[in-house]
C-alpha cells in the first residue's frame, strides 16, 4: 500500500500540532511509522487519503457499534442540525435520552451528561468524594479513567504507550490521594483499604479492561470489591466507557451481575459523538448542582446533535439486543481463526476476550493485570501491526489497546482478517 499522502499530512500536521496529533496513540510512536489519516468510513471500512480500504478492529476506540456512517444515527444528526447545533440551553431530547438510558441501565435513576469520558470519570470521582465526606480514591494499574490528574497513574492504554504512565505536571498532593491496586487481586485492595480507614471515596475500575489489552475479571474478583465497598463504605465505581451500551443493552453491571454505585459512558452514549455522561442512584445523583453543593457544569453538555446521536443509536440497540450475540459470535470467531494460524507457530500468544472485545498479547504468560500485559513482546507486536496493515486490517497501534468490533463485519471480512495474519505469520519471529 502506498501512504504518500498521509505521510505528507503528518509532516504538515507536526507544523502546527503536538506531535502531529490531538491524541498520542494515534502517532503510531509504539509501533514505528507515520499514522494513518482517514478521509472516510462507511459500514466496517476506513479509506485513507490515498484511497486504501481498511478493514476496521477499532471502531473509534468502541463506540460505533453498529459500524461507521450509521444510517438511523447520521440521519437524526442531520434533521437536528437543521434546527441549530448548540445552544447551552435545555432541550427535550436531553430528557429522551435520558429516559432511554436511565432504562437501560441497571441500578441507575438519573443521568448526567458531560462532553467526554474523562469528563465523566472526573466528574464522578468528585462527586464521589462530596457524597462519602472522603478524599482517597483506589484505581487500578493499567486502567485508563481519562487524562484527569486523579488517574494518570499506572494509566495503561495512552500513556503506557506514550512512555509516560505517571505524567508530569500532576502534583504530589493529587498524587498521595490516589492509591494504586492490582488487577484481580482482592488483596491488594484490602490492603490498601485497611492501610487508610475511613478515608478511601471510591474504588474505580473498568470491569472489562480495554486500556492493557482486553483482561477479563477473574472469577470473584468484582464481587469481592462489591462486598468490601459495602462492608467499609465505599462508593464502587464503573468506568463503561468502553463497555456501556458494547458488552450489553446494559453493560457489564447487566452482564456480570454486578451493581455499581456510580457508573461512566463515553462517545457510545452519544452514537460516537463528543459526548460522555455519568449515573447513579436518585440520592447521589442529587448531591450535584443545583440540587446539590458538588458543582460541575459545562455549556456543551447535552450538545442537540449529540444527544440525537445517541437517542438513534441507544433505539436501534434497544430493539436489537440480538446485536450483541452476533458481535460475540463473530468475535469468537476471529478468536478461533487467530488461534488456528498462531498455534501452528512458536511464537509465544495469549488471545483474551469478552463479548466483542479481544486483544492479542505475544507472551507466554497469561495477561490478567498490568504486569502481565506488560510483558508482551512489543517487537513482535510492531512486525505484526504493519504486516496487518500492509493488508488492509486496522487494528488497535498499540499492545495495550484492546480491539473493539463492529457488527457491520461481515464474516468474510473477518475471515479476510485471518488469511491475511496466515499470510505473515512468517514474518512475526
């Protein structure tokens, strides 16, 4: 494939733009070589400004569920923007969204909608904090919550792959209230929990992690910190920015069976527009302003063509719960024919999935923390992605990022997929 073009735009681009990008993975910095610049997508394909068709595995890190260029979405953005595109006033469909949320969502009354997912996980931590009367909040490592200063430690995804997991700029006093835990490991959070009693807010935590690959929670591992949340009270946090509205109509809380106190959304809950929002219960959620004293507010929260956006999208999932046994099959499928090229080889593999997230790891080892994934080998990682690629498969450009599937995909997509890492797995050692 030829990326002239693209090569040219990212020249230009590193002109006038940090790094040549608004958001550092996409520098292609863990993987060697000048990014990819799109100029369209329709369905299950990207077409770059050379006028390559890829096939896509990232789904605009998750949301696009249904696929690019949705038809029910882009025509509810379009008959909106008619009508105007922001007006930082209330609109009604706000409240439809709204509703339709609130419905979908287990263990939720009411909603707020914010412009991002770090917007949300910030947002919900400091409502956490004026809620519980405490400080101290538990993340896990390799978790990504947003770029807050709360979260950017041990962050994964981004900022593992940027080099930088602890960021400068954050201050140790934002530092110290941070306490970091292991994935799938209850003792550790007990620790941590005995170490500082009565003064821990929150627990926060992707229940399905998408930010060090694809890691599923082990069995038990999300009841323990239900129970210790209850028996110490803390207010347990879902970040389902990744898998709110993907794993299920109601997300990991519905398909794992486990309540979370406070629960996060990102651009899924917007159709993939710039959008995020958090939820809870009626008596938290009524410690934000101006009902209550926890102040957050943004004029762009509930963007019209956002929220219409996301009102298309929730209704098509909605009426169609049947998509989700369709993206686990197929991604169960990719997993099968991944599986079958790799283990005829010796290279070292571990594939992780859940639901329509899945995310390839070039280690002996089992990857179920940070550590774990962290151990991958990242050369063989790169010599796969650019094989990938030079057929026509975008996937994640990153070992820490899971990939996100869209049912647009059809099977001979996917089995397009396969054929191509049989055809460089040669190539990988």
């Amino acid at each position: 494939m030829i990326y002239q073009r693209s090569s040219a735009l990212f020249v230009e681009a590193k002109k006038y733009i940090p790094g040549g990008v608004n958001s550092p993975v996409r520098a292609f910095k863990a993987v060697g070589g000048d990014p990819i610049f799109v100029n369209k997508a329709k369905g299950a394909y990207l077409y770059d400004e050379d006028g390559n068709r890829f096939i896509d595995y990232i789904a605009s890190w998750g949301p696009l569920i249904l696929g690019h260029a949705y038809e029910p979405v882009l025509n509810a953005v379009i008959e909106k923007a008619k009508l105007g595109t922001s007006f930082g006033m209330p609109t009604e469909i706000e409240t439809e969204l709204a509703k339709l949320a609130v419905s979908m969502v287990p263990n939720v009354d009411k909603i707020r909608f914010v412009n991002s997912g770090t917007e949300a996980c910030m947002s919900a931590i400091r409502l956490a904090r004026g809620y519980t009367g405490k400080e101290k909040i538990i993340k896990f490592a390799g978790c990504y919550h947003g770029h807050s200063d709360s979260f950017l430690i041990q962050a994964g995804s981004g900022a593992m792959t940027f080099g930088s997991p602890n960021s400068p700029g954050v201050t140790t006093g934002t530092a110290k209230d941070t306490l970091l835990a292991n994935f799938n490991d209850l003792e550790s959070v007990a620790s941590l929990v005995a170490a500082n009693k009565d003064e821990i807010a929150a627990i926060i935590i992707e229940p399905v992690a998408g930010n060090m690959g694809c890691i599923t929670p082990k069995e038990g591992f999300l009841k323990g910190l239900r129970s210790i949340c209850d028996q110490e009270n803390i207010l347990l946090l879902f970040d389902e920015v990744m898998t709110g509205f993907r794993l299920g109509r109601g997300g990991a809380q519905e398909v794992l069976n486990i309540k979370a106190d406070i629960v996060m959304f990102g651009k899924v809950i917007g159709g993939g527009l710039p959008v995020g929002a958090f939820a809870a219960k009626e008596e938290i959620m009524n410690y934000l302003a101006p009902d209550g004293p926890v102040y957050q507010a943004g004029t762009l929260s509930g963007n019209p063509l956002a929220m219409s956006a996301g009102w298309a999208m929730l209704t098509q999932l909605n009426k169609h719960p049947e998509v989700y046994e369709s993206l686990a099959d197929k991604t169960a499928h990719l997993h099968e024919g991944f599986d079958n090229v790799l283990r005829k080889t010796d290279i070292p593999y571990q594939i992780n999935r859940f639901g329509s997230m899945i995310s390839v790891h070039f280690t002996n080892e089992p990857v179920v923390d940070f550590e774990s994934s962290a151990k991958g080998n990242n050369e063989i990682f790169k010599r796969f992605f650019h094989g990938m690629l030079k057929k026509g498969i975008y996937l994640p450009p990153s070992a820490f990022e899971s990939y996100f599937l869209n049912d647009a995909l059809s099977y001979a997509d996917i089995d397009e997929t396969i054929a191509a890492l049989d055809s460089i797995v040669h190539k990988l050692k």
